[in-house]
C-alpha cells in the first residue's frame, strides 16, 4: 500500500532506450525508506534524486543470483588552514585483491591448496603481497566464499597502475580512500588523526558491512569534530551467479562527502613555531592567537608525530611501544599539560595590587635576596638585587621579595579576582580533547600561601593557551577574547555550514593607567639593560614581555618549567604568544636564557616576511633603555619606630636630596601603542559574565560603580569561502580537481591490516609541593615582611594568622632563572 502511493507519483520518460525517472521533493524523503525495505526483501532498488538517470538494467537473469549489500564509506572532509592550504585530506589508493574462481570440489581444503598453488606466480609479479594464513583461508571460505581476499596494504595510484604488468585473471585492484596528511607533522596535535574504525571484517557476512574499513578520530580536530568530518557512506550492491563468479556491480546510494573544516592557523606561523621548538631539543609548548579576537595563529608541541602512520592501522605491539615513550610526543602540551605559571603570573598579579590601591606603582619597596614571612625564609632568584623597588623595576627584575610585600599588602582577594577574569582556573570552550583549565587555590589562609601564589608558585596551574589568552588581554585594553580555533565549516561546494563567531569573554574593568604600568614594565623585560628577556628584543619591533621559572615534577623528578610570554602592539593584527620549555631534573635553565630565545626566533620570521604569515608589521624603533631601576637604601631617611630596617616609601616621599643619585639618565619611553580596537563605553556586565563568582572590585580613586569596557569586535560576515578541492564520491574512479598542478596527493604506503587499539589516555605531568625552598647564598640578613606605607606611615601592619597546629602542606617556591645570563 505504501509502493503505489509513490509510483502515482513518479512520472517516467524514456530516453535513449533508458528510463529516467522524476519525482517531487515530496516524494524523496520515503525512498530511504524503500530502500531498506527492498534491501530486506532482497531487491535491487536504486532510488534517483531529480535529474539523474537511472543504471541501466541487468540483461541477466537474477533467478540464481545472490546479491550482497555493502555500505560504501565516505570521503572525509579536509581541514584547512585560514587560507585553505589542506592540513588533511584524502587521497585514492589500491589494494591488491585475490579472486578464488569456482572449483570442481568446494572444501576448505582444495580452497586452501588453491591459493597455495598459485601464490608463486603472484609474489613474481607482486614481491610484496601478503599469504593468508591456512586458518584464515578456511574461515573465509565457510564465510566470505564469494568475496576477493586482500593480499596488500594500500598503494598509491601510480605505483598500482605500474605494478599492473601481465596481471593474472584472478587478482584485481580495488579502490579506496585513504587520509592524507600533506604537510607531515605540521600542526598534529592540533588537527589530530584517523585510525580503522572497528577490527578487520571476518566472520558471517552481514548485508550493510563496509566493503572496506572505514576510519574515524581518534585525537584532535579529527575526533572533536568527526561528525562534520565524515559524510554519510553510500550503498553498493553486488550480485553473483550460482558458479560464484560476480556478474553485476552497482551502486545503489552514492556516498556524500563530509564537510571541510576551516581553521584559523597559518600554516607558515605554524611551521616557523615547530621549527623554534625543536631547535630547542626539549619539549614544551609554544602558542600564537591574535589579540584582538582571539583566533589562533599557531598551536605548536613539542615533540610531535606524523598523523599518517596511524591512517591505515598500527599493530597492538607497535601503537604500545609507540605511547609509552617517556616523551609522550601524542600528548598536547598547549593544552593539556598543566604547570606552575611562576613569574609569567606577576603581570596579573601586579595588576590586582594596583586594583587593591595598597601599592601604587610608583610606590618603591626594600628588597633583598631573601625576606623572612611568619618565621619562614622566601628567597628571590638573584642574590644580587638589593635596594627600592618600584613596580616597574620589579617587573623588569622579576624581584620575589617585591612581589611577596606587595600582595601581603594588598590582600589575597583582589588578585585572586584578577585572576580569574583573566580566565585561569576555568576551562573555555574550545574544539580539542582533554583541554586543561587549570587551578587557581581557593583559600589563601596565611601570608606564606600568599606569597608564594603572588609569584606564581604553590596551588595554581595554567595550560599555555590560558596564558596566551591572558596576555592577549594586556594587549586588548583588558578585554579577554575568546579563543578560536575554527572558523568556520563548509561543504565541499564551498557553501558554508557554519560559522564560530568572534566573542569576548569579559573586560576586565582596569584603568587605563593601570594598564600603562604593566605595560611599562613588561617592556623593559625585553628593552631594558637589566631585563629579563633581553635575548627576545628586536630593534624595529617593540615587544612587551615577561619570563617565568617555576619547580614542578616532570615523570616524579624535581625540575624546572621555563616561560616567556607577552605580546606585539605594533602589528595587524596585534599578536600575543607565550613559550613554555621543560626541563630536567638537576638542569639549570631560566625562562630569559632558554625560553625567551625561542620566541625570538619566530618573532624574527614573522618580521622578516609578514605578508607570508597574514601580518602586516609597523616597523618602529624600540627604544633600549639603561636608566638605574634600583635606589640605593642608603639615600633613604629611616622612620622613628622602624630601628635598623629602611621603611617602604612612595618614590615621591623617598627621594635624596641628590637627584641624580636617584636617576643618572632619562628614562626611554616605550612606543606608544598601537590602537587595537574600537571601544565602545557600556554598562558594566555582571561578574559572572567575566567567569567569576566574586564580587566586583572597586576603582582606587573612589567608590563609585566602574563603567566597563566591551569589545567591539570586527563584523561578523565570514570571509569568502577558502578554495579547495573536491572528491567525487564514486567508489572506483575518482576525480581529484586542484588549484594548482603542484598540489598532487602524497601518500604514505601503510601497514598491513591490523586491529587499531584505541589510544591510552596520557596523563600530563603535575605540579607537587616542596617542604622547603632552596638556601639562598644571601649574606645579608633578611628583612621581616612588612605593610607598604603610602604617603604618612600611619596604617599598621597586617596580623599575621595563628600557625596551625597540624602540619601545613608545603608549597613551590622560585624558580633558579628568570636571570639574563649576569
């Protein structure tokens, strides 16, 4: 009753001899239907979308014919970069197939002897080909007897098409698709691999089984997003006689390729970031996004792989020995590892202290090699450094012993807030596996947590990507974009499926001045005599930056993790980016003599050929600064009550009588920024729009409302499609059209067929807690933590808690680096 509802329907026209066959969009939906139907009663049915002609019809009797229904897998979609150079595709490949012909005595054992006898004339043509095992043959026989048998891993084209000389009538070549990865291991980690989708087909023959074995993701883009990836597989039918010889072959459903995603790295800025990791020779991670709408530029790990050995199976032994390499180069460090931030946190937590309003920046603070907290020595990483500290100086120094009194002296509270809008602690949403969000603590309840968290060590782990987001925001005016990854996703007709959007994640409401002294500050790492990262400048390019050492565990040994992250203003677009290097136990590295280096040399191929890597570089002086950071304790009057130690003065109230004791030489002033984005003045969102479930802090100059920022980000209309190439979904000829002659598949010969096991989860290394910090060689005796007094001294210190009785956890301390070299 349901087959004459269509055929009413259908109108039907002869042409040529063949009958065409039309129906209404109405129609079409029930013909899914049919076609299960009639496949379970054994039919040959081929629906026709409108417009197609219809196979031609078997001239054979089917009345001793048994036809097979296999699905026929799908072309994958591409994944592109932002200019639509292919990180993945596909390319046509063949296996060499065996036909057993009909024999006068079907058992197992003639079927066995059969393929026994003639394998000496197939290794001479094909050296390379593959004898089934006798078991193998026999369950074959009792249960694919009609089916050809794959003797060879997968071929090239070419090299099948060569191998073709004087063939023997029972072997045959079939077609397949297989993935392709053209660039290598460019960009792995990010875009991910395929692996065969179940075990090799055996057994009973079911109607609908893959005529060969389809893929799927198994890491990356290829897994988050499979479903856009894959396509829906078609449906073939093949139909043989009583003599088991295959007499009609059709296909039923053509296969829909699956959609091409496109991403927003560059491919140039991806490899010029793999290059500079291993140069390096350690692992690590290394991260690139545009600071005005948070697309990613680069996403490099250190080490990597070829998705390719994957594609077609890996053996149980091989994919083992392959994970549990110490390396662990499937593991994505830019997004999935977690380590302690050290120094690189300081630009964040400055920020809370000028939020506070405790510390003005120009506010100067004794500091020294060591400083005593409730009875515990806090050591700084130089030895050396010893006198008044502003911000800007101890920026430029990555000073400890600052940054402790500061943040005792501002509270946990405000820095903690900065934090978390910044995004740490807090996973974004973002189309990779196992994405780390980090930790921030969740209670400061002593002066010795607090000290430790305002540089960056004790409970709070970051992922990379975190801290290129963050700096991202230094550059944006405080606003926060949100990382992007993909663009958009597209069919192979070029019509676009859908589009990421560009968002913010938040504004911080910080003042503009505020901005500036960070700012300032980070400048200096890179552009002043005593910075930190002096090996990262570049004399036409202004780069603000900040280098980071902190103690971790990596594989359970005591070792360093080194940082440099920061950003460019004076580009389009602007960029931020952060390195982060491991190392091992018992080395000695920093994050301005072994990170900041790296960096360099990528900012240095982007500057060389912008146009190559989509930006366009202002080339401006950056000015070298050698004004003295640090005053000399001596010059500064001691306050009544203070007997022996030199108190905490803003600059303002601390300075000699000699003024050129104080500042020898002007300071060079950095370049004034760039502008970054139209800003348009809104009503403040609430804190839980910026991720945070704090109250909102309040301004330093007066207690009304703060009016945030929010970005106005470019328009939302998708750039032009990306040219790409298309796959005709046909199972045996395929036609691959491309822009360019140069653009011919490269295919990687796989191994043969093998179960795919799945692959193990890699656990990152985690941070862990020392008892104690490293002695320091200080010969001088460490001052007692002490409140910053702003202009009188009249605010009293802050109590320090009552120890608790039982036995604190110990926390991470410094870092040996962040030193130049001196």
């Amino acid at each position: 009753m349901f087959f004459p509802l269509i055929i009413r329907k259908i109108s039907a026209q002869t042409s040529g001899g063949l009958r065409v066959f039309r129906c209404s969009d109405s129609v079409r939906r029930k013909w899914k239907f049919a076609a299960v139907l009639c496949m379970a009663m054994g039919v040959s049915f081929c629906p026709l979308a409108r417009g197609e002609t219809a196979l031609p019809a078997s001239t054979t009797s089917s009345d001793q014919s048994t036809p097979l229904y296999f699905s026929l897998p799908a072309p994958r979609g591409q994944i592109l970069d932002a200019r639509g150079v292919a990180l993945a595709r596909n390319t046509t490949v063949r296996r060499l197939m065996l036909q057993v012909p009909p024999l006068n005595n079907e058992t197992p054992e003639l079927f066995c002897e059969w393929v026994k006898a003639q394998w000496p004339e197939v290794l001479n043509r094909h050296p390379d080909a593959v004898r089934p095992t006798d078991e193998f043959l026999t369950e074959h026989f009792q249960h694919r007897r009609l089916l050809p048998i794959a003797i060879s891993s997968t071929k090239a084209m070419d090299a099948a098409a060569g191998s073709e000389v004087a063939p023997l009538s029972c072997l045959s070549w079939r077609a397949e698709y297989q993935r392709d990865y053209p660039n290598a291991e460019a960009a792995a980690h990010v875009v991910g691999y395929v692996a065969p989708a179940g075990p090799v087909a055996n057994g009973p023959l079911h109607h609908g089984e893959p005529l060969w074995r389809p893929v799927e993701g198994r890491e990356g883009l290829e897994k988050e997003l499979d479903k856009e990836l894959a396509g829906q597989p078609g449906l073939l039918m093949m139909s043989f006689d009583h003599k088991t010889l295959l007499w009609e072959e059709k296909v039923i459903l053509a296969p829909q390729p699956g959609n091409d995603v496109v991403t927003t790295l560059g491919l140039p800025t991806q490899k010029s970031a793999e290059k500079a990791l291993l140069e390096s020779k350690r692992a690590g991670a290394l991260v690139i996004v545009n600071a005005s709408n948070g697309d990613v530029l680069a996403m490099a790990s250190a080490p990597t792989f070829n998705p390719a050995i994957f594609a077609s199976g890996m053996m149980q032994d091989e994919f083992d020995q392959f994970t549990s390499q110490p390396s662990q180069p499937l593991h994505h460090r830019a997004v999935a590892s977690l380590y302690p931030p050290g120094s690189v946190f300081k630009p964040f937590v400055a920020l809370g202290i000028l939020r506070a309003g405790a510390v003005p920046a120009d506010t100067r603070i004794l500091c020294g090699p060591e400083l005593e907290i409730d009875g515990r020595k806090f050591g700084n990483w130089s030895d050396s450094d010893y006198g008044m500290f502003d911000l800007r100086a101890a920026m430029v120094r990555s000073c400890n012993t600052y940054f402790y009194q500061a943040a005792i002296a501002s509270g946990a509270k405000p820095i903690a807030d900065v934090a978390r809008q910044f995004g740490f602690g807090s996973r974004p949403t973002f189309p990779l596996p196992n994405l780390a969000g980090g930790t921030l603590p969740s209670k400061i309840s002593n002066r010795q947590a607090l000290a430790n968290f305002s540089i960056g060590q004790g409970d709070v782990l970051v992922c990379p990507l975190q801290v290129a987001v963050a700096m991202a925001a230094l550059a944006n005016d405080g606003g926060r974009p949100h990382p992007r990854l993909v663009s958009q996703v597209q069919s192979q007709n070029r019509d676009i499926v859908s589009i990421t959007t560009v968002k913010a994640m938040g504004v911080l409401d910080a003042s503009p001045e505020d901005l500036e002294s960070i700012r300032k500050g980070m400048y200096g790492v890179v552009n002043h005599q005593q910075g930190t990262a002096t090996k990262a400048r570049q004399k036409d390019l202004p780069i603000y930056g900040k280098t980071g050492t902190a103690q971790w565990s990596n594989q359970g040994k005591k070792a360093n993790v080194v940082w440099f992250g920061g950003f460019v203003m004076h580009s389009t677009p602007p960029i931020a980016f952060v390195v982060a290097l491991e190392g091992k136990s018992g080395e000695t590295i920093s994050g301005g003599q072994t990170a900041a280096p790296v960096m360099a040399k990528v900012l240095a191929d982007i500057a060389a050929s912008p146009s190559d890597h989509g930006i366009k570089i202002e080339k401006i002086e950056a000015p070298f600064q050698d004004d003295p950071l640090i005053n000399d304790p001596a010059m500064i009057p001691v306050l009544a009550g203070q007997v022996g130690v030199p108190t905490v003065q803003p600059a303002s109230l601390s300075a000699s009588p000699d003024a050129s004791i104080l500042s020898s030489s002007p300071v060079m002033a950095a370049p004034a920024p760039a502008p970054v984005l139209k800003l348009s003045e809104v009503s403040a969102p609430s804190s839980g729009e910026i991720g945070s479930n704090q109250s909102p802090v309040e301004t330093i100059s007066d207690n009304k409302p703060v009016v945030k920022k929010v970005m106005v980000f470019p328009g939302q209309n998708p750039e032009p499609p990306p040219d790409t190439r298309s796959v005709a979904a046909l199972p045996v000829e395929i036609e691959v059209r491309r822009k360019t002659p140069d653009q011919a598949d490269v295919v990687v010969v796989p191994k043969a067929e093998a179960v795919e096991p799945q692959p193990p989860i890699v656990e990152a290394p985690v941070a862990i807690a020392v008892e104690s910090p490293p002695p320091s060689s200080g010969s001088r005796e460490p001052p007692k933590a002490l409140p910053v007094i702003d202009t009188p001294p009249a605010m009293e210190p802050p109590e320090a808690p009552a120890p608790a009785k039982t036995k604190r956890r110990g926390f991470l301390f410094f870092g040996n680096g962040d030193d130049d070299g001196e």
